[in-house]
C-alpha cells in the first residue's frame, strides 16, 4: 500500500494536482452526504417509524462519534500516515450504507436499531478519518488559499446536493408513503451514497500527503489536548464553537419533524426547502470566501451567525399564518436566508480553526475543536428529543389587543411545541454571538463594515450579470470547456499518428 504513503517532498505541481482532486472529490462525497444524512436521514428514520427521541439519538450521533477523534489522535501522532488512515475509514463506514439501504424493506423495532448500528459504525470511522483529513489538509492548503480552495469546494458539494436534492424531491414526492415504491427509493438513495461514498475514497487516495514531521517523543494525550486549551485564544473560539453547536443543533435536527408533523406538509416539501436552502448556499459561499480571505474569518461570522440565528427563532412565525400559501412563502424566504448565512458559518467556522492552530502541529488544536462540537452537537438533540413530549403538552399565548374609535384589533400568538425550540435555540445563539466577540483574529473588521463589504459585493455580482460584459463572462466557461475538448482530441490524435509511424 505504498500508494498511500506520505511524501518526504511533495513538489509545487502535486500540490495543485492535490488542490484540484480535492475539489472534484467534493462531487462524491457530496453526493453520499446528500443521499445519506440530513433531512433524507430524518425522513427514513420517519418512513422506519421513529420516534422522537430516537431522531434525537440518530441526529447526534454524528457529532457524539467524534469523540474517537480522541484515540484517533494517538494513531495519526503515533502512525503519522494520515492519508492511509482516511482512506481505510472511509472504506470501512461506508460500507454500512449498503446495510442500510436493505433495511429499506422492514420496520419496526429490530431494523431501527440495527439502523441505528449502522450508523454508529458510519459515523465512528468517519471521525476517526475526519481526525486525519483535517491534519492532512492543514499541512497541503497553502494558508492564504484556505478561504477560496474550501469555498471552491463546498460550492462543489452544495452543487451536488442541489442536484440530488431536486431528484430525491421528485423521487419522493412521486410514491406515497408506506408504498413498496417508497421502500425502494430510499433503498436507492443509500445504495448509491455507498457507491459514491467509494468512489470518493478512491479519489482522495490520489491526492498527496506531506510527511509529518518527526515526533520529538513519546505521544501522550493528556499533553497533546492541553496544548490548544493553554491557548488563551483558542479556549475562546471553543466557547464560542460550544455555545453555538449547542443552539443550532437543539432545533434545527426536528426542522423536518415541525414541517411534517405540525404543520402538515410532506416530506416532498421538506426535500424542495433543501433544495431552496442549497440554492442560496451556493450563490453567496464565493463571497464569503472571498471576504474571509481579504478580511478575516471572524468578520464574516459575526455577520452569518446573528442572521442565522435570528431565521431560527423566525421560523416560529410559520405556525401563526392561517394560510398555508402564506406558510409556504415564509418558509422559502426562511431558507433562503439560512442557506446564505450558513454557507459563511460552516465555510468561516472550520477555517478560523485551522487558522489559529500551529502548522504542522495542527492534529490536537483541531481535534479540541472537533471534541467541543462532538459533546455540545451531540447532547443538543437528544435533550430536544427528550424534551419533545414535555414541550407537546405546554402552550403560551400571549394577545395583543389595539382599542380605537373604529373597534378593537387582537393579533393572538400562540406558542406551542416545536416552537419553544426555536425560542431557546435564540437565547443560546446570542451567548454564542457574545462568546464569538471575544475571539481575536489578524485582520478581522467591524460587522457593520462588513455588512457594508456583502452589500458591495452583491451588488457588484448583480451589475455583472445585467451587462453584458457579465453575460459574456456567463458563457466563458462553456466555450473554454469546448475548446479544451477540441485541443484534447487533437493532441490524442496527434499522438496516435506519432505512434503509429514509429511502429511503421
């Protein structure tokens, strides 16, 4: 397996060639997330006949498994063969989609659990190569291109998630619930998330990894994690990660409970604000890439994390409307505005932690970050799920009454369910706003220059599509492409014919 080693040397243009299949595996990896987790995640454990708390557990676990980032740190300081460790995790858990897709055809107690298993083991492996990915990549991106190499592939994985998005939708929305027909489009999804999912492995198994630097002695945990938490400012951006994980994930994980159960829509519907939300991510991710760059990775945080913040507490707005057009409405508008401010959270979040963690010792400063989110994403949804059956039999209504000359006007709010959710996701998410204020990071600007940055940005994105110097610049990448093809042929072509009269 010496095509998994590291390099002692890794030259200028394997580090592009890295740069760019790095990308391209976002196409992968992309398509398995998309199939395999989120809302389609949910909707299966749904169809299976879960019930809320064990949408909680499936929703944590993802983030509880990183917690074998911690044995995963000795093996990547002790084997210092980072690519050979993703590869072989990745491998392993993916594997389990197949279990998965089989599960498809039952329910009940039984498949549930073993469902359950399945993505235990899934989600154990990928952390354990998560640990090593993050480490690897920390030491192949160039510092000064995180922001734009990791937009450029995010805007990769948004893309595909757009696409299989729109088709799971489509897929959905055409079976009934319960059908056999239903059974085998959600077979379908996980048994091509686990192709995909090889696919990708064997793509990042092509990329170069930079040989770790010697270790100066023996490898012992306790040291290793009290290195970032020393950190006075690095201890600082895991409160802030803590407080945050823990709002977002105590409300967002029953987005597709809310839709579906309280306000009655189907899972369809659900599978489109995805697909909405997607759209968004993808047309603001170069932006902020672009500002994190030129900026700093706080600036725009503290831009996208209030403003997603304050679309959860909106969303309890959808449960006042009478009209369910009107509901329909203002959940679109809601992921629109999630899917832009989310793009800059998760692109600026993972960044400014690699930025504050010393290159080429990165392994324990990003597996802290990644502990801190574990415990405080993981708890987060099994005290919602848990919480469910207190929250379902409580209701706060508040009236608001205007008396005049021309009769009196009462506007009622009604508090209820999933709604209290939202509520307190809101008061967490302004501690984690405070927390992130606190961080200090070389170049950062103040918010409302940086609202005023977006504002230019956007604006100058839309004068580029109006003219027609930017329509001209919309159809430069097609003809390149076309060109490229047609040089490519030629070239082979040329080639066959030298080959052919040296052999004549």
């Amino acid at each position: 397996m010496m095509w998994l080693a590291p390099q002692t040397f890794v030259t200028e243009a394997e580090r592009e060639r890295g740069l760019r299949l790095l990308v391209m595996e976002a196409a992968f990896s992309g398509g398995t997330a998309a199939l395999t987790t989120g809302v389609i995640l949910t909707a299966f454990a749904l169809h299976l006949g879960a019930s809320n708390i064990m949408i909680g557990v499936l929703a944590s676990t993802p983030f509880l498994a990183q917690l074998l980032q911690l044995p995963a740190i000795m093996l990547v300081e002790r084997w210092r063969r980072r690519k050979m460790i993703a590869v072989v995790s990745s491998l392993i858990g993916r594997a389990m989609l197949a279990i998965m897709a089989a599960l498809a055809f039952f329910s009940g107690t039984l498949p549930l659990l073993l469902f359950l298993a399945a993505q235990i083991i899934l989600c154990g492996f990928g952390a354990v190569g998560a640990c090593a990915w993050n480490a690897w990549m920390r030491d192949l991106a160039p510092e000064e291109r995180l922001g734009r190499v990791f937009a450029r592939r995010t805007m990769r994985l948004s893309a595909i998630s757009l696409l299989l998005g729109l088709a799971a939708a489509f897929a959905l929305d055409l079976t009934p619930a319960g059908s056999f027909a239903r059974n085998l489009v959600f077979a379908g999804m996980f048994a091509i998330g686990c192709v995909t999912g090889m696919i990708s492995a064997r793509v990042v198994a092509a990329m170069p990894e930079p040989l770790m630097p010697a270790a100066p002695g023996p490898v012992r945990l306790g040291a290793l994690l009290r290195e970032p938490l020393r950190d006075l400012n690095f201890r600082r951006l895991l409160a802030f990660v803590a407080s945050w994980q823990f709002a977002i994930n105590f409300a967002t994980p029953f987005f597709t409970v809310f839709i579906v159960r309280q306000l009655g829509f189907d899972v369809s519907f659900v599978m489109v604000l995805g697909v909405v939300s997607q759209v968004a991510n993808i047309g603001a991710l170069r932006m902020w890439g672009t500002l994190s760059d030129r900026y700093a990775n706080k600036s725009v945080l503290a831009v996208c994390a209030p403003t997603y913040i304050i679309a959860i507490v909106a969303m309890i707005g959808a449960s006042q409307f009478g009209s369910r057009e009107l509901v329909k409405l203002w959940l679109v508008a809601l992921h629109l505005v999630m899917g832009a401010s989310i793009a800059g959270v998760t692109l600026t979040s993972t960044n400014i932690a690699l930025k504050l963690s010393p290159k080429g010792s990165a392994t324990a400063y990003v597996a802290a970050n990644a502990m801190v989110t574990a415990v405080a994403a993981g708890v987060a949804p099994i005290v919602g799920g848990l919480l469910a059956e207190v929250f379902a039999a409580r209701r706060f209504e508040l009236l608001a009454r205007w008396s005049g000359p021309n009769g009196v006007l009462s506007l009622p709010i009604l508090v209820t369910a999933w709604d209290f959710y939202f509520l307190i996701a809101g008061l967490i998410g302004l501690y984690a706003i405070h927390r992130l204020s606190l961080v200090a990071e070389h170049g950062e600007i103040e918010r409302r220059e940086m609202v005023n940055q977006v504002i230019s940005e956007t604006r100058r994105t839309i004068r580029n599509i109006s003219s027609v110097a930017g329509l001209r610049a919309a159809t430069d990448l097609p003809g390149a492409l076309l060109r490229d093809a047609r040089l490519g042929v030629r070239l082979r072509r040329a080639r066959a014919g030298k080959a052919a009269r040296d052999q004549s």
